[in-house]
C-alpha cells in the first residue's frame, strides 16, 4: 500500500465536517471538547493495485480540545498554536501506511516502508471569499526525507440551508529520499526529488440536525512525472470515495 503523504492526510481531515473553519479554534470554552464519531463506506484503491476498486468501512472521528491539540481518524494529530483569526499555524504528526515488498507483485525489488510517525508542521492563511491556503512540511521518519504540500480549500456559500459544499486542489511535493522509498526499483528505476501527486477533491456535509450529519466525499490524485514512470505503478490516476454518517457531541 502507498504510504500517506502530508497533503493526502491534511485533506482527509479538511474534507470532513470542520471544527473551526472561520479561524476560531482559540475561542472554545476552556474545558470544552467538540467530538464527532461515525462509519463510512469508502472505495479503497492504490496506484500500486492491479484490481478494480474495492469497498471497505472506515471510521470517521474528529475531536478537537480548547487548547487547539486536535486528533483524527485520518492519521492526523496537530495543535493549533495561533489566535489569530484567519491563520493557523501549529505542530503535527503525520501515521503512514507501512509496507513490504510481498505485499504485491509489483512491489518486487523495491524499499520497505516503515508504518512509522511523521514529524512537521502546517500553515494555513484564510485569503478571503471563504478560500484557505493549506500548506504542510513534514519529515518521513522511514525514509529519513523531507516532504511538502500546498493546496487551496473554497468553501461554497450556502445553497441550501445545512448544507455545506467544499473544494480542494494542490500538489504534494517529496525530496529524492521519499521518492526512491515508494518508487524505486533496484537496479531499474531510481527517480529524484519532484512533484509526488497533484490533487482534487469534493466534499458535501449535510447537517441531519444538531447531531447527526451526513458526510460525502470524492478525491481524484494524478502522480507526477517520476512516480508514474516507475515500474511499481499500475495506474497513474485515482479516483475514490466515501460516504458516512456521523454523530457530533
């Protein structure tokens, strides 16, 4: 399985239902917590995988304290450090999928991958017209390289009352190190640093009532130059979703 990459984490997390979307994290009663736990049915699919889409359940949880640490089921643990409205700013670590090379066929020959923690930070600057600036760095702690990301987030003003549309798009950047991790080939392929992935996504909330919320998601992801010319790529553009209800308390 191809490791998570910051931006694809980032993503997960901006795609469902948003704590503090206005830049009022600093503004929660001390004490407070806003949770929200739920189930999803979700297409699951890889550029590494040679079969057609499979379905899989996957949680969905987001929980956020007063004191900006947040925590999701996506692989994300942060902590908004500004109380400034309109830029967040903060810690995070980053959970990656692990693998080795039996794990499929087109995996022969190349890297394992540690399922370990990734060690960075975010920065995210509200530009107005309800778009979000989303950038991330982070150190792969497997590959012992750097990575980055940047994307735009646009938030629809409302159609319909409790409803709440979102888009996104960005690019997700490795150095040399992350690339030959996930990508090289020995004694076939080594590819260097550069654009990983570009991306794009869609996201729909639909508010049930104060507590239960329908979330929906579709993503697309296009690899860059260098990982789609691998030989451990069997397709160079992915399409998934996701579609789950969920429980805010």
């Amino acid at each position: 399985m191809n490791k998570l990459s910051p931006l694809f984490a980032l993503l997960s997390l901006a795609a469902l239902p948003a704590l503090a979307d206005d830049g009022a994290v600093g503004m929660m009663p001390d004490g407070s917590t806003d949770m929200y736990v739920g189930l999803a049915i979700a297409s699951r699919l890889s550029s590494v995988d040679d079969h057609e889409p499979s379905m899989a359940l996957r949680p969905l949880l987001q929980v956020q304290w007063s004191n900006g640490i947040f925590v999701s089921a996506s692989g994300v643990v942060g902590m908004h450090l500004s109380h400034t409205p309109g830029v967040e700013y903060g810690p995070l670590l980053l959970d990656s999928n692990g693998r080795e090379p039996g794990d499929n066929r087109r995996l022969a020959n190349t890297h394992s991958i540690k399922g370990s923690w990734d060690v960075g930070g975010f920065y995210n600057y509200y530009l107005g017209w309800r778009v979000r600036l989303l950038t991330s760095a982070a150190y792969d702690t497997s590959a012992h390289g750097l990575a980055g990301s940047v994307g735009l987030q646009k938030t629809l003003a409302p159609l319909a009352p409790h409803h709440t549309i979102t888009f996104s798009a960005g690019a997700t950047l490795g150095g040399g190190a992350v690339m030959r991790e996930r990508y090289e080939v020995f004694g076939a392929y080594r590819p260097s640093g550069g654009v990983m992935a570009v991306n794009a996504g869609a996201n729909w909330n639909w508010e049930l009532s104060s507590r239960w919320l329908i979330n929906t998601a579709v993503s697309a992801q296009r690899l860059g130059d260098a990982p789609a010319a691998s030989p451990v790529v069997g397709r160079r553009n992915v399409v998934t979703w996701s579609s789950g209800l969920a429980y805010r308390f």
